[in-house]
C-alpha cells in the first residue's frame, strides 16, 4: 500500500477510496468507536452521555452502566 488509507465518509460505511470493505475493528488508540454509522449505537452512546457520559473503572471505581454491561457478559 502506498500512502495512507483513505476511508470514504460519503459512499457507503467501511469502504475505503478504492471500493474495499472493512470491518471496523480498531479502538482508535482508546477512543471510542461507534462503528460505521450505526443508528442504534449512536442512539444508545447519546441515551447514555445524557447521563454520564464517561467515568474510569480504575482504583475499585464503577457506575450503574458498567455494572449492568458486566452481568449481561458473565453468562458469555
């Protein structure tokens, strides 16, 4: 590959420049990703920043969100 790759904003989500599909993987070096245009989460990310949008886990820290996320991922 030469130069960097340019993801398409305007054609369709998880295309880049060239028509090539992609799975978004990526954390974005600890960003928060919400996926490629994805209603739901950017619904559901707004739902809850109207709440709280963000708290660390670190040092015996959690929240309600954290929590509830946790027991759905026990039985996993």
């Amino acid at each position: 590959m030469d130069g960097p790759l340019i993801m398409c904003a305007v054609r369709a989500p998880g295309v880049d420049e060239n028509g090539k599909e992609y799975i978004e993987a990526s954390r974005a070096c600890g960003g928060v990703s919400l996926g490629f245009g994805e209603k739901r989460l950017a619904e559901a990310a707004k739902a809850q920043m109207e709440k709280l949008s963000y708290y660390h886990l670190f040092n015996s820290k959690s929240h309600e969100p954290a929590i509830e996320l946790a027991e759905r991922l026990l039985p996993l």
